[in-house]
C-alpha cells in the first residue's frame, strides 16, 4: 500500500496561525492541526515560540532541524516552514502546553523545560524535543508530576 493510492478525506488548511501560544485553541480539531502541519506552518509562528522560550536563532533552528542559516533565509523570503519542521514545532508546543498546566504558569515552563532534570537523566527537556523518542520522555516526566508519580 503506498500513501498516494489511500483516499483520504480532504480537510482544508486553517486560517494561517501566528499566536503558538494559542494554537491549540484556535485549531479546533486534531484534523484541521493535521492540515496545517502538512501545509506548512508560517515562520511567524516559529518566531513566536522562540520569544516565548526566549530561544535564540541557533536553539529554534535546531529544533526545527535545520541550520540557523536556512531559518534565516525562510524568514527573509518569508517562506513557510516545511511539513516536517511544522510539526516539530508542534511537538515543541504541545509539550509546553503540558508544562503550563502541570505547573502552572508559562514562566515556570519555560524555566522547568530549560533546566537540567534528574528525572530525565539530568539532561534539558527542551533538548529532547528535537525527536518524538525524548519529547516522549518529556512528556512521561510531566504526566507522572501532574499525578504526583515519583520516578
């Protein structure tokens, strides 16, 4: 079976969304943040998790997998992000999405996820984002934190 023979069902692309930090609200269904993703997210969006983690150029570019010279020729051209770098993003904001609710503000997200934990190993969450296997990870510290599982 090869992906161009399936028939899927057509879900049209979102309004284009710049407020990551909204994402989830302004997407109404996991269908509609499918077609965003598979369209490209704008690079705006990326611009806007980054001032909200306060990354730099060469974290968000790592993050999305590609150099802090590509990122810079996509924001300069304009151009939006790839389907793959679209949904690294995502994988990015829905942890910190999780953070905020476990702990409750996004300045304490931000912080947890830019620390070194001893529940991952004594590595940093937001290092772990760039593949699903750590954000995985990521994703069990918090889970076991909201339900008061010690490691």
């Amino acid at each position: 079976m090869t992906l161009s023979a399936t028939k899927t069902k057509s879900v049209p692309v979102p309004k284009t969304v710049t407020m990551i930090s909204n994402l989830s609200t302004q997407i109404e269904n996991k269908d509609e943040m499918h077609a965003l993703i598979k369209h490209g997210m704008p690079i705006r969006t990326a611009d806007n998790l980054k001032s909200l983690l306060s990354l730099g150029d060469n974290d968000l570019a790592q993050i999305l997998g590609i150099t802090s010279k590509t990122l810079q020729r996509k924001r300069k051209a304009r151009r939006a992000l790839t389907p793959v770098e679209s949904d690294r993003l995502y994988r990015v904001q829905a942890i910190f999405t999780l953070a905020i609710k476990v702990l409750g503000t996004p300045e304490d997200a931000k912080e947890w996820l830019r620390t070194l934990q001893i529940d991952l190993g004594d590595r940093v969450p937001l290092e772990l984002l760039t593949t699903s296997a750590g954000a995985s990870l990521v994703e069990e510290v918090l889970n076991r934190m909201e339900y008061g599982i010690l490691a």
